[in-house]
C-alpha cells in the first residue's frame, strides 16, 4: 500500500490436560487386585542419592554417563543391567537407560548406554496420578521472538481470568522476508492458558520376549481457545510460513511403580503462521471461539486409532478491513501440549485454529470468509514407554465452514458543483465538479449529457492516494444549460447521480497600449490587446473590430488590432472602440488624450511600423518582404531567405536631420495569466528586430506583441513606446541543459 502500518491483537486461551495411560485391553481397571503389585526384576537398578551424586555427566543423544566416583550400586551393574533414575543436576529430567559397557578412568566411572523401555525396567505395575500444573511448577518459560514476553500471571484482581501462564505480544512475530515476499502477522495481546496432566501407566507380564508390555496407550487433550486477530501486510507471491513463538517447559513430575521412578516433563508450545497467496496491501480483523476434545490411541490389538472427537467452533468477522486488490490468505494460531518421558521423546497433540479470507476484486460477493479447526497428533520413535515404533502422526479431525460473504458495496458519486460554470469552446475538466469512490478499486463509469450526447464511458480510477486524479476533458460549442447524468457500476451494483452545467459566452477583454504626449498633426499610434477565452481566431477578433473618432481628428484605419490616429486639434480628444466575438457578444472602451500643440521640432516623427516575413516572392531566386497582418500566427523557428530568422519587426522613421537614435525592442509572449519578455534589445541602433527562439524546449503558442520606442538626442522628443503588431507566436518556453 507503498508499505502500511496496522495494529494488531491476539488472546488464545488453552486448557491442556494431557493423559497417558497403560490399561488392560478389555477395561480400564486391572481385573484382579493382585495386578497392582509391581513385580520389579533384579536386572533393574535404581539410583540412590550417593550415586545421582555422583553424576556430572549425561547425553541422552551418545548415551554416556559419568561418575566421579564410585558407589556401591555402581559396583553391582552388569551388562544389560537397567539404569533408572529421578531428576538430578546432571540430569535434570531423570533417566531410563540399558547398560552396554562399563570402563573406569581412574576414579571416575563411565557408562555406554541406550534408551531403556518401562517394560525393560518394569514386568508389572500399575501408577496413577493426575493434577494442575500451578505457577511454582514451571522450570523455564522462553520468548523465541523478539517482542514477547513470557511467564506466569500476576496475582492481581481481574486479571487473566483464573489462568496461571501468559505470553505477551508487542509487535510483529511473524515477518517473511524471502525473495518477492513481503509479508507481516502483527501480533499484539496477551495469550493466556492453563494446563494439567493425568497419567495411568499399566505393564502386564506375559510369557516370551519380552516378559512384559504395554497393551493400551492413550493420550487426550481438551482445550478452549478463543483468538481475535488481525491480519495485516504486503506480498505478491504465494506464502507459508509458520513460527514457534514461545516454549514453556514444567518441572519433571515422578511417580513411582515400585521402587521405580516414572519421570515426566510437560511442555507447552506456541506458534503463528500464514498461508496463501496475496497481492499487494491487506488487513482484516477476525474473532474466533473453539472448544473440543481429541486425542488418539494405541493397542496391541488394533494399532492406533482416533478418540471420538467432540469439537465446536464459531467464527466471526469485522469487516473494518482495507483491500487494494485480490487475495486469499490464511492466518492460524496453534498451540500443542507434549508429555516427554525422562525429558527424551514423547506424544504431542496440538490445535491449530485458521481465519481465511478469499478477497477477488473485481468480484461480487468480493470477500467470502471461512474458517477450519483442525486436531492432529504425533508420536516420535523411540518413546520409552511402549519401545521403538514407527512415527506415526494424523490428523484427528478438521472441521471447516463459510461463516459469511459479501456483496460488494455500490460506489459513492459525490457532486462538488453544480450548477457548474464551463466557458464556451474552453475545454473543461469535469471531473473537478464530482467525485466517485469505492473501497474495493476502480468502477465503471459512464457520463452523458441531455444536449451532447455520451461525454465518457470505461474505467474510471477511484485511488485516493494517486498524485494527479483522473480527468474528464471536454470541450462545448453551443451555450446554455445541460443535465450531466453520472452512472458508476462496480460488477453487479451501480450508483446514479447528476449535475446541472452552464456553458457560457465571456464577452471579449480590451486592453489598450499606447506611449508618448499625443500631438497635433503627428501621427499617434493605438493597439488593443483582445482576450476571449471563448473565440480562438485571434485575426477573425481583429477583423471585427471597429474604431472611430470626432472629426477633425482622422484614423489610418476603422478596422483592425492597430491603428493610428492623427489629431486635428488641441484638448481633451476621445477614442472609441469596439471588439464583437462570434457569438455577437460586444466590449466598448472609449480613451481621452490631452492633445498637445505640436512640438517646435516634430522629429523624430514615425510614419510606418509592422512585422514582416522574409521569404521567396518571385520564385526561388528572389527573396522579398511581406507585411504580417495583427492576429496571425508566425512560428520563431522559421527560416528566412537569405536570413537565417523569417519574421522581424520594422519601423520608419522621418528624420530629415539625421539625428543619432536609438530602438528599444521588445518581444512580449502571454500564456494565459502571464506576460513574459521572451526577446529584447536595448539602445539598438537598427530599426529592424529580427524575432527568434531564444529556448529549445517546451513548444507552445501564445498571444505575442512587439513594442519598440524610438529614443532621440533629445527625451523629450522621443517617442513610443508603441506596439507595432500583436498577434500568436509558435515558440520554446524553456531550456533544457
């Protein structure tokens, strides 16, 4: 989205009992009393305090034990002897090994070993325990994330709902990072759970080899799990990724079969992932609740088998989400409970609890959301209670349903202006008088107008985050009021609204340029700059316009951008004129000059002024000049004949003394708004201003004028400045290095 960040929440709730039981293979009570006394064989050797001691090493993986001394129940080991012992420093978890070897290295006493089953320790017995694991009974609590922080419940009122062990989450555990994959779960939140354990052992002897077994295995966990979550990132490939956050590992618990201990050390594992495929930017929020019972079984009789599971499960969805695009991803929590034997191996069975959200844009329903709760369990090899099997893992069950969808919402068409004002043939942006939006991407939109006809009809972009929105640029020759109707479909749904648009006519703007004290009986030179936003025929505009004066004053012209004027007497003398655009519409400006005798010396006087082209006017070999008319269009990057510019600006001057003088010209170019000295000379001596590019980038046409004032020996007999012609120049506005 870029890329975006979302807040995030995750409570999971867990009560784990876990049960591993030995029964006999037809009740789950032994049939004769008799059956409760353990029958230990001698081959079985239990560690005493003076030799637990003595232990400062074990690996359970080489199967070494070293003693730093001898004691007298390490003087009676043989071969094939059993080794069991509780937890000590050395070996924290206790042990339950078969004695391959026995070597002394001075005083010390070192054992080769493997793992040792119940059966080999045990013929006959029967243990049951059961109870809470409580706060003073957890040995280590880690954090495998950064970010979450781990241990037991504080005691304080209202807290943690009667649960003993937390995990608190303050920002992302789940962060994939591989290749084309970007993909955050933001976690934040307090995960509570409580566990226990329930433990019956059973081992009956039988005749053969081994003298003893375990006929019934069993292993259970029941849970109640509740998960509010949201789910946010950024990605654009397909996802699966899960994480072991946190591992929470009990004090081992012994029971005793006989003089035997039987060692267990319950832990708890948590995790988070994702899966899917997803594009771009996402985020949703989700609640779910589930409670069940699972678990699995083993008999002698009929191998492993499912426990009837009794699973309930409710999902639902807040659908304060942000999609900019399409995609299916899943996020799950899982939590498992493990029991292991003397710290080595053992059952695990876990939840794993998974939100799914299937997004398609464009796509009516556009999200559909669907959640699963699967069980499943495993057993490793070697667990030491029913000897080597084959691991074995399954899934208990998986429940899965569609808890909601949606159609998709109808877009939104917000007018901003109307009635709207467009000037007449000025094209227009009309998406500036309306908006259209829609959560989900861009709609299809179709504007028509009841005087014009279809205006558009496709794709329109709903971005609100794009730097230049999209445009609607249209232009209308004919005045008047008109409804503009605005129809906007996404898929199934649409939305229709409407706007009133008066195109209108701007009559045209005068603007008179002139210089110098008029005198009488010297030629006095007036332009009017016209601007119409409505008529762009700037020489149709000139060709329209008309000029008058009182007698005895004369024009050069009544017609036209550029005139002269002569006055025929002294005072206050009026000038009218006016300018009619296409449409009829009209602007009169009247001028008042102060007309002055005329000077004792009238020179330097003007007699002529305009722009001029140079180009072949008698066939290839003869280059001549050709007067502009006001209110064309010359291009500055014409070539001329044999100059190298065609267009520039001329003056004549009366000046029978042959006085020194000097020209100011200027080029002026007025993009709308503005008016810009494109071309200047100052103090020229030359009564010709050749009109060039003085850019080489961004080509545009605008209205242009050229002005020049003639400056003699003498200011006060200078004159000008004057326009000598107005009309469009084709030119570069800028340079590019």
């Amino acid at each position: 989205m870029g890329w975006q960040n979302f807040a995030s929440t995750l409570w999971l709730r867990w009560i784990i009992v876990v049960l591993i039981l030995g029964l006999p293979a037809c009740s789950g009570t032994p049939p004769d009393p008799r059956a409760r006394e353990a029958i230990i064989p001698a081959t079985t050797k239990v560690s005493d305090p003076s030799t637990r001691d003595a232990l400062t090493l074990y690996d359970p993986e080489t199967g070494i034990l070293r003693f730093s001394t001898s004691t007298p129940l390490l003087d009676s080991l043989k071969i094939d002897n059993v080794l069991v012992s509780e937890p000590s420093s050395a070996a924290p978890y206790g042990y339950l090994r078969k004695i391959k070897a026995i070597r002394r290295e001075g005083a010390q006493v070192v054992l080769e070993t493997v793992q040792a089953n119940l059966t080999d320790a045990i013929h006959q017995g029967w243990l049951e325990a059961a109870d809470d694991l409580e706060a003073s009974d957890l040995a280590s609590a880690m954090a495998l994330v950064e970010g979450l922080s781990v241990g037991v419940v504080q005691p304080t009122a209202n807290v943690g709902d009667g649960f003993r062990f937390e995990a608190r989450f303050d920002e992302t555990v789940l962060d994939i990072n591989e290749g084309d994959v970007r993909v955050k779960v933001r976690v934040n939140g307090v995960f509570y759970f409580n566990a226990g354990y329930n433990i019956a052992v059973g081992i009956k002897p039988r005749f053969g080899i081994p003298p003893a077994y375990v006929d019934h295995f069993e292993a259970w966990i029941g849970f109640e799990q509740r998960a509010q979550l949201q789910v946010s990132g950024e990605a654009n490939a397909q996802v699966n990724k899960e994480k072991k956050v946190a591992e929470y590992r009990f004090k081992p618990l012994c029971f005793a079969i006989g003089p035997v201990p039987v060692c267990v050390a319950p832990t708890v594992y948590i995790f988070v992932g994702a899966t899917g495929e997803v594009n771009l930017r996402f985020s949703y929020n989700a609640v779910q609740t589930a409670q069940a019972k699972m678990g699995a079984r083993w008999t002698d009789s009929r191998g492993w088998e499912e426990i009837e599971p009794t699973p309930a499960f409710n999902t639902s969805f807040d659908q304060n989400f942000d999609i900019n695009a399409g995609l299916k991803t899943r996020a799950y929590t899982k939590a498992e409970g493990a029991l292991m034997l003397y710290g080595i191996a053992g059952p695990t069975i876990g939840a794993q609890m998974s939100i799914e959200l299937d997004v398609a844009v464009p796509r009516d329903p556009f999200w559909i959301l669907r959640g699963s709760l699967r069980a499943y369990y495993s057993f490793i090899v070697d667990i030491p209670v029913i000897g080597r099997v084959a691991e074995h893992s399954g899934t208990l069950y998986e429940i899965g349903r569609e808890f909601g969808r949606s159609p998709a919402p109808p877009p939104t068409i917000t007018i901003r202006t109307s009635p709207a004002t467009v000037q007449l043939r000025v094209e227009t942006d009309l998406a500036q008088f309306f908006r259209v939006a829609h959560p989900l991407g861009n709609v299809d939109l179709t504007v028509t107008s009841n005087l014009d006809g279809t205006l558009y009809s496709g794709s329109w972009s709903t971005d609100p985050n794009s730097l230049f929105g999209p445009e609607l640029k249209r232009t209308f020759n004919t005045v008047g009021s008109r409804t503009l109707t605005l129809i906007a479909r996404y898929v199934n749904s649409q939305t229709s609204s409407s706007l009133v648009l008066d195109v209108v006519n701007t009559p045209p703007t005068l603007n008179l340029q002139y210089g110098g004290d008029p005198r009488q009986g010297q030629i006095y030179p007036i332009t009017v700059l016209i601007t119409d936003p409505n008529e762009p025929d700037t020489t149709r505009l000139c060709g329209s316009t008309q000029w008058s004066v009182e007698a005895p004053d004369t024009l050069s012209a009544t017609t036209g951008c550029s005139v002269s004027v002569t006055f025929g007497t002294t005072g206050a003398r009026q000038i009218r004129v006016t300018a009619r655009d296409s449409e009829g519409a009209t602007t009169t400006r009247t001028l008042t000059l102060d007309v002055l005798p005329p000077p004792a010396n009238p020179y330097p006087r003007i007699t002529d002024y305009g722009v001029y082209s140079a180009e072949y006017t008698g066939g290839p070999i003869h280059c001549g000049s050709v007067r502009v008319a006001s209110g064309s269009t010359i291009n500055l990057s014409d070539r001329g004949c044999p100059t190298p510019h065609r267009y520039y600006g001329r003056i004549t001057v009366e000046n029978p003394n042959d006085e020194a003088l000097t020209y100011d010209w200027k080029l002026h170019v007025s993009p709308p708004g503005f008016d810009n000295l494109l071309l200047s000379e100052t103090a020229s001596t030359s009564y010709i201003f050749e009109l060039y590019n003085v850019h080489n980038s961004g080509l545009g046409t605008d209205d242009c004028r050229v002005t020049v004032k003639v400056n003699a020996p003498d200011p006060s007999r200078s004159k000008g400045p004057i326009t000598v012609w107005t009309g469009r120049c084709t030119y570069y506005s800028f340079t590019l290095r």
